[in-house]
C-alpha cells in the first residue's frame, strides 16, 4: 500500500506539464499521504521510509512555492516573487544532500533551481539590510536539547531524523550590528524607499526586465536564458545629462571625452533573452530603460 502511494505521489510531482490541473484537493491529498507514510515509519522506526517521505514533501513544496512565485510576478507582485524564490532556493539546498538531483530530472527540480537562479539575477534589488547577532542560546530541532560547543546532543544539522531536517533554532541572542550589504544571508532584507509624507514604504525599483521575461513565458515550465553583454544605448536617452558630466557608462570620465565622441551612444550594460518556447505575444526586440526617471 505504501509503494503505491509513493507510486502515486511520483506521478503527480512529475506530471509538471499539466501544473494548471492541480487543485486545493489534489494538493491536499499529498500532503496528507505523505504525512500519513511519515507518521507510520516513524513509529516502526523506517528511517529509509521517512525519510524519502520527507524529500517528496520537499519536492512538492519546491513546485508550489515555484508557481506562486511565477504567478505573484505575472500579477506584477515583484517583491513576493522574489521572497518566494527565495524560499525555492533555500528549500532545494535543503533537498540537494538527500536526494541528488538527477539528469532525468523526473520532478523539474534541476530546471527550477537554474530558473530562480535567473530570474534573481533580472530583478533590480542591489543592496539589502544585514542584521549580525551573537548567538547566546541554541536548541535542537530535534530533541529540544541546548546545543554548544561542549554540549552535542547527538543530531547533525542538516541531516534527517524521523522525516524531519535537524535545525538549531536560536533561543536567546544579542543584536551586535545591521549593515547594508550586496550579498546578504537573507534576500528578502531589501531597502526600499519610505514616503516622506505618510511615512509608507514606497517600491521604487524599475522591474522592466523582470517583467518583460514573464510577459513572454506561457508555462513556468518553458525555458528561457539570460546573456549578460554591452551594447551602446542611443544618446537621445541622456539628453538631460551635461556633456561636462560624468558618462553614463559610469567610466568615471565625462560625457563629452567619452561615449560622446561615439555617435552610436552610450556603452552601458545589456541582456539578450532567449527564449526556448516561442512566446504567445508580440515583444519588442530592444527595450531601453527610462534613463531620466531613475536619475
């Protein structure tokens, strides 16, 4: 009976072509099997049986927070778009050390990891709010135990017991410092803007890239890659800027002994997008960003 539940649950996670037909039943189904296979070799004490339950609820949980993130970026919620891709990213480092991600990639789980991978490196976020601590207390997942140097309980972080990964969870701390940082622990620290009259957080980032990709892709399961190159952005775009300022190819000269002396533009940064799937909507070859307003 086991087997075939498993058999059952393999087929719905690898099934991602017809993504669009799960529903809050079928979801619900998995996940309540997969807590009824883990709660049963728990109590006959099958590690191998929890554990493997363990890594398709981990599976499963990759594939729906992937396609929330796909579907709060087709509605234009930037910011919980890449929240949860976030939570894509850390649960797959999770996965990865208990069940390597295979060539066949029967689940999309190779595809999803390269995919939030990309889609990070569009979006406009560059620098985020990093708080240190002084980690004071420490518990085991586990067994509830106080960890430290001198104290292991017998649990190694990041491995699998009863179906469950064994995480130190920080009781007591002191907040030793917030930085402002490029490359943070956690990515969803991002510094946005506050209105000076209502004191609102205020989304000022220019997200034309991100969305000019999803505006494009018809599945979240259709390929696509980024190329990072240079190409020169027409000068009419700097027209507000001073021949005597610095060039907006940022080389620290100005304008005028620089990209100025090149009468095809400004050398600034570019991305050309391919896209594995012909998209369904007629997109502009070449989409410049609104220099002035985000002077």
């Amino acid at each position: 009976m086991e087997s075939d539940d498993f058999l059952q649950i393999e087929q719905y996670l690898a099934d991602t072509a017809n993504y669009d037909k799960r529903n809050n039943d079928s979801e619900l189904w998995v996940t309540d099997t997969l807590k009824s296979i883990k709660a049963k070799a728990v109590m006959s004490n099958n590690q191998d049986i929890a554990k493997k339950a363990w890594c398709y609820e981990t599976i499963h949980e990759i594939q729906k927070k992937y396609l929330m993130a796909f579907g709060a970026m087709k509605e234009g919620r930037f910011y919980d778009g890449w929240c949860l891709l976030e939570r894509v990213e850390i649960a797959i480092n999770s996965l990865e050390k208990h069940f390597p991600l295979s060539t066949d990639d029967v689940f999309k789980i190779s595809f999803v990891d390269r995919q939030v991978n990309q889609f990070q490196n569009l979006f406009p976020y560059r620098m985020f709010i990093s708080p240190a601590f002084i980690q004071l207390e420490k518990e085991c997942s586990i067994c509830g135990s106080k960890v430290s140097i001198r104290n292991f309980c017998g649990h190694k972080k990041g491995e699998i017991y009863n179906g469950e990964m064994c995480v130190h969870v920080i009781t007591k701390a002191d907040l030793l410092e917030i930085s402002v940082v490029p490359n943070p622990v956690q990515k969803y620290s991002v510094l946005f803007l506050s209105d000076p009259e209502t004191k609102k957080e205020v989304d000022h980032y220019d997200y034309s890239l991100v969305n000019y990709v999803i505006t494009a892709l018809q599945s979240p399961f259709d390929g696509w890659e980024a190329q990072k190159t240079k190409i020169r952005h027409p000068h009419t775009l700097f027209a507000h800027i001073n021949k005597d300022d610095n060039c907006p190819c940022e080389s620290g000269k100005q304008y005028k002994n620089c990209c100025l002396k090149n009468k095809e533009g400004v050398l600034r940064p570019h991305m050309n997008v391919i896209f594995h799937s012909k998209p369904n909507i007629d997109l502009p070859k070449i989409v410049y960003p609104n220099y002035k307003s985000s002077n």
